[in-house]
C-alpha cells in the first residue's frame, strides 16, 4: 500500500495522501459554510496524519488563505461581508498573529509545542462548544417564554447577548458598520481580532474558530454576516500568515496544493449553503463539529497514559477527524441541494 503514502520534501515524512484529499475537499465546504478557513479541523488533522505540529500549522495556513479568499468573493456577491468591519480588525489581527507565530518557535525550541498546542486546542474547543450550546439553550428559553406571550421572536434575537454590554462602552473613535447593522467603538473589533490573531498565530488557524463567534456574541453581528466577514479576515491574516511561516521554514507547499485543489471546489458548495440553511441551524452543526475535533484530539493526547493502546488510539483519532470532515460535509451538500430545490419549485409556481 506504499502507492497511497507520499513523501513531503520539506517536512521529510510520508503522509496519506487521501487523507489530505479528504480534508481539502471537506473543509472547503466546512470552511465556506461556517465563514472559517477550517484550520481547527486541518491543523490537528494534518498532526493526526503524521505533520510534526510546526510544519502542520505553518501547512494548513498556506492552504487556508488561497481557499478563504475563494469563499470571501462567493459571499461578497451574497451581501455577507462588511469590508469595514474586517479591514478595521487588520491591524489587530496581523500584529496578534506574529506575537503567536514567536510564540510557537519559541515552544518549537524548547520541545514543547506538541503538547502545549494540542491542551490549548482542547481548552478553547469544549469553551466553544458550551458557549454555542448556551446560546441556543437561553434562544430555546427565550421562544417558549414568547410563545408564552403569544408573541414570535424575531431572526435577529440571540440567547447570549454580550455584545449589547460591549456597545456601552463608547471609546472614541465610535464607527457605524452598515452591513453588521452595529454602531460601537473602533477598539472593540480592535480588542477582539488582536486576541482571535494572538491565538491564530499559536494554533495555526486563521483565526475564524474563534472570531466567528467572538463577531457574533462580543460585537453582535447577524450569523450570515460574521460568516462572510470572517472569511474575508481570514484571507488576509491567512495569506500574512503564510508568508511568516513559510519565511521561517514550516510550510510544506506539496501538501498545501493538494488540498488547495479540492478546497476551491468544496468553498463554493459551502458559501452557497449558507442562503439555504440559516442561524441558528449554522450555530448547532458548528457546535457538533467542534464537540467531534476536541474528542480527536483528546484521544492523541490520552496515548503516553495508555501506551498499549497507541495504534488503536492512533486510527480511532484519524478515522474521527475524517470522518467527522466527510460527514459534515455530506449534510451541507444535502441541504445545499434540497434548499436549490425548493427555491426552483417555488419559481416554477409563480411562473
């Protein structure tokens, strides 16, 4: 079966070539769908199938930024970005990035980049995940209190509201974002895409895991909006981030352009799902993907305790981020295509 590993020059290690394929296509309806470049899938993807965790990073954020900047135009057409509002997070976004690219050399020379990253990974993962499933628990709340009432909850209401204690505070310069429908002082996005950039640069995604959420409950953005937007930032922190890591050796260009080939393809399939499946239905399939990527990870990192399980560990960790990529996938692309259905049963109605 050595026709189904290739070597990578740069990283000198044989890695599953289908595995890459897989990843690429998947999260590039992933990452369309939920306006991330899928990095928190990919980077520890990448480790699981055998990337040392430097090159794994450096890697996925050379795939990312070719593949965001694909699914940002898809939803620039759709109305979804606030340009505004992501070219004011620039700046905290690329200097954020670089403090934790050197934090990331500097753990890569003391040995301890491996387990550090992996701990973080799990730490801001199960945050994630009880935050998106709050929201929903406290929206779920909110419509049967309404109900209640006799009334009907409108789209725009969430069950987390932050952001709404963070628009107090007016810091100027204040600014009005028209297609976030949100007037707030410049330095909270500011605050925000310097701590998402810090993290991005650690864990070697563009930032999008974290600030697609932070877009929504700290500076309270409609879901489809944060979606486009943080795309559009994680194509420029993401093509930034390429070049510092490529700059400092740990990008591996061979596997970035196998994945990049079948991300374009899956980044179209996902921005279009997103004018079928809307919300809060964004909000629960994000929170399940990241449930199954933390469980991954937890088992890499449960193996030095349970040694004679290694191998078995090992597979049920690559055959879980895999098939939790293939199978999220599928469900985007099956809604993708029922909600196109019914959009041209509805036209040939009216006509």
């Amino acid at each position: 079966m050595d026709w189904l590993y290739v070597l990578m020059p740069i990283a000198g290690v044989k890695i599953f070539w289908p595995g890459l394929i897989i990843l690429g296509v998947g999260v590039g309806i992933i990452g369309g769908f939920f306006g991330m470049g899928g990095a928190w899938m990919v980077t520890p993807g990448l480790n699981i199938l055998g990337f040392p965790m430097a090159f794994a990073i450096g890697t996925d954020i050379a795939h990312m930024a070719g593949k965001s900047l694909i699914s940002t135009m898809r939803h620039g057409k759709f109305g979804n970005v606030d340009y505004k509002l992501g070219l004011i997070m620039l700046v905290g976004t690329v200097v954020g990035f670089e403090a934790g690219a050197q934090m990331v050399m500097w753990l890569e020379r003391i040995g301890s980049v491996e387990k550090v990253v992996r701990w973080i990974y799990i730490v801001l993962l199960a945050f994630i995940a009880w935050m998106v499933f709050h929201d929903v628990a406290k929206r779920k709340a909110k419509e049967r209190a309404a109900l209640a009432r006799g009334e009907k909850l409108t789209g725009l209401e969430t069950g987390v509201e932050w952001h709404k204690a963070l628009h107090k505070i007016k810091i100027p310069p204040m600014v009005h974002l028209k297609e976030a429908g949100i007037y707030c002082s410049a330095w909270l996005p500011i605050f925000v895409s310097f701590f998402t950039g810090w993290l991005a640069g650690i864990l070697g995604i563009g930032g999008g895991l974290i600030r697609m959420p932070a877009l929504i409950y700290m500076i309270g953005c409609p879901t489809h909006v944060a979606v486009g937007t943080d795309l559009f930032e994680v194509a420029i922190s993401g093509l930034y981030g390429a070049a510092t890591y490529t700059w400092k050796g740990r990008t591996e260009l061979v596997a970035a352009m196998i994945m990049l080939v079948g991300a374009a393809m899956g980044a179209q399939v996902g921005a279009v799902a997103t004018k079928y499946i809307k919300g809060y239905g964004i909000r629960i399939a994000f929170g399940l993907a990241v449930i199954g990527c933390a469980v991954s990870i937890l088992l890499k990192l449960v193996q030095p305790w349970l040694p004679a399980y290694k191998n078995l560990l090992n597979n049920a960790s690559t055959v879980l981020v895999l098939g939790l990529v293939s199978c999220m996938s599928i469900y985007i692309f099956v809604r993708m295509v029922q909600g196109v259905k019914m959009e041209l049963a509805a036209k040939n109605r009216r006509n």
